[in-house]
C-alpha cells in the first residue's frame, strides 16, 4: 500500500490517503500559482478537487458497504491520484453478488450527477462548464457543471468493460451464470486487452499521454485478474493430499526452546507442538523462533512460549480451504487429519511453493 494516512472510519472501514496525493494537490496549488490566478481562484480549484475526491470515496463505499450485505468486509479504501481502491477481502463466487457490488459503485457517480443536474435546473445555470479562451476556470458558475460532468464521466469510464474497471467485473458477473467464473474472466480479461490495444494504439496517432498510460496498464491487469481466477480454480480443485507433508517434526510441551532453534530440516519453517499423550496443545510459527531468538532463553519450555492458535483439517479438504482457514485463523501451519488422527501438516511455505509452480498460467496472446 505504500505510504498512506488515515483519515477517517465508516462503517468500520479505515480511508487512506496515498502519499502521492499530497503531491497531486501541491501540483494543482504550484499551476494555480504559476498561472497568476487569485486567491478566489486557488481556493476554489482545490475545492474542486477535494469534492472529486469525495465523490470517489462515495464510488468506493457503494462498493464496500453493498460486500457488506453480503458478508464480506472491505480491509480499507485507499485514495490515490489515479482513482480510489476498496479493498474486499474476497470477490464473490456467485453471479448475482458480484454484479450488484461491482455496479453499485457507478450507481453512486450517476446518482450523484442527477442530483446536481436537478440543482441546475431548479438554478437555470448552465449544465456545460463554459470555455474561455479555451481554458476551464474553476469558478462560482463553472464549479457545479464540472462536477456534474466528471461525475458522468466517472461513471462512463468505470463501465468500459475492461479490468480493472467495474465494467470487468459485471460483464465476468453477467458471463459466469452462463459459461462459469474461469471462463467468463477469459473473455472478459480478453475483451479487457482488446480495449488496451486501442486504447494505446489512439494514444500513439493523437499523443494522448493519459490513454497512452491507461492502456498497458489495463492489458496488465486483465492478464493478471485471469491468472488469479485460474489459480484460485486450481486450488479449489486441488485436494491438501497432493502437497502435504506426511513427514513432520513434533515438539512436546515439555522440549526445550533449544530444539526448535536447532532444527535444520528442509522445508520446516512451522511446528505443531503435542503433549506427552499426542494431543495436539499448539504451534510454534516460524515468526515466534524468530522473535524468541530474541527475547527468550534456549532454555525456555515450550509450553511456556507456544502459540494457543492451532488448527487442523480434513485431508479431503482442497488447498483453498486450507488457506482460507489460516487466513481467517490467522495461523501459519495446519494439522492434516484422516479420521480425526494426524497424519501430517501443511503450511504457508507449502502453500506458496504451490502458488509458485503454478503462476505461469497465461493468457493466450492476441494476433494484432
């Protein structure tokens, strides 16, 4: 997430504010400036921009609050000069969720361009921001029309059909009731790189830099949102048998600290700690030897200085499943049982050896 603050929480939610925003407002603070524009003038531009940037906050909580009904929480909303991120901890499987999520951000963008397109009217104001001399002041009459009109464009933009725009996501929704999620999100990310390619091929013959910018940023993504959904599918698909480690090392409540820091077995990061009848009693992660190396004696006991947060799961059970319950556990390695005994484990290291041998999943190139 880089360097950000916090401004504020809603509904539970933490905002950021990205550090490279700061520099964006002193941009628009050192042209207002450089232009000889008065006091009035300078105000009312970072009014302006501090609007729009309210107004995508309101995109991302549409978004966020919208999960929420769904049982899904945001992690944070992070404001940026290139646009707001609301950051579900997971996208819903099912169709219908993921399209009313993904739409409801726009929603918010139009709803809010209609109520000043009323405000107008009930004023008898331009809808239009006015020209002069070419350039757009930011003023008492201009302020509300060009809000009205970034809203809109808010909106328009955000449904191209590309990720990681909202349009992505509610045409993979409307596709995955018909042809499945992996599928969908193919044609979807595939429809996403045809747009890229224009997009940058326009801003080659016009020297557009914005659309230049946007372009390979978007066939990067579309690439990247298929390879996850086709990782994610892997490992649904994949049961924890496959990459579990039958052959584990045991720590008892009784051991000393000293045994786990001199344990020098490959691919042993994490250990399961038992007392003297096999009952598993908790783990030792790798991120408390290391901390213990610090502040504890090798003479310790392990009871003493275990983690109580252990878990275990059915060896049935996919490799998904696994890492959903660490993450939610907040643990970093698993008992694997058959009919309730143990019969190995499996860890985050394991877990992301996995991830690694298979993220070389690509989307077919496109013939250009």
């Amino acid at each position: 997430m880089g360097k950000s603050w916090r401004i504020a929480v809603i509904k539970g939610i933490p905002i950021y504010l990205h550090w490279t925003l700061g520099l964006f407002f002193m941009f628009f603070i050192w042209f207002s400036v450089n232009q000889s524009r008065d006091l009035e003038s300078t105000l009312f531009l970072i009014f302006f921009i501090v609007s729009l940037f309210s107004c995508i906050l309101l995109h991302e909580l549409g978004h966020a609050l919208t999960a929420m009904r769904y049982g899904i929480n945001t992690k944070d909303i992070i404001l940026s000069p290139i646009g707001g991120l609301a950051r579900l901890e997971n996208i819903p499987d099912i169709p219908r969720q993921e399209f009313i999520i993904a739409i409801n951000g726009p929603l918010v963008n139009l709803a809010i361009a209609i109520t000043l397109f009323t405000i107008l009217k009930i004023l008898g104001w331009d809808l239009v921001p006015d020209f002069q001399n070419g350039q757009l002041e930011v003023s008492r009459n201009t302020f509300l029309p060009l809000l009205l009109v970034m809203n809109v464009a808010v909106f328009i933009f955000n449904l191209i059909p590309a990720f990681p725009m909202d349009g992505g996501r509610i045409l993979r929704s409307i596709l995955s009731s018909q042809i499945g999620r992996t599928r969908a999100t193919f044609w979807a990310a595939f429809l996403g790189r045809v747009i890229a390619i224009g997009f940058f091929v326009f801003a080659i013959y016009n020297n557009h830099l914005v659309l230049g910018l946007i372009g390979p940023f978007i066939f990067f993504v579309a690439g990247r949102e298929y390879k996850q959904v086709k990782l994610q599918e892997l490992m649904r698909k994949t049961s924890i048998a496959n990459i579990f480690r039958r052959n584990y090392t045991k720590l008892y409540d009784h051991d000393l600290l000293e045994k786990a820091l001199n344990q020098n077995i490959e691919g042993e990061f994490d250990y399961l700690v038992f007392d003297e009848e096999e009952n598993l009693t908790g783990s030792l992660p790798y991120i408390f030897i290391e901390e213990l190396k610090k502040t504890s004696s090798p003479e310790a006991q392990i009871k003493n200085i275990k983690s109580e947060n252990y878990s275990t799961l059915d060896i049935d059970n996919s490799i998904e499943n696994a890492f959903q319950v660490m993450n939610n556990k907040g643990i970093a390695i698993l008992g694997v049982t058959r009919e309730n005994h143990i019969i190995g484990v499996i860890d985050r290291p394991i877990i992301a050896q996995f991830i690694s041998s298979n993220t070389r999943i690509r989307l077919p190139r496109l013939k250009t």
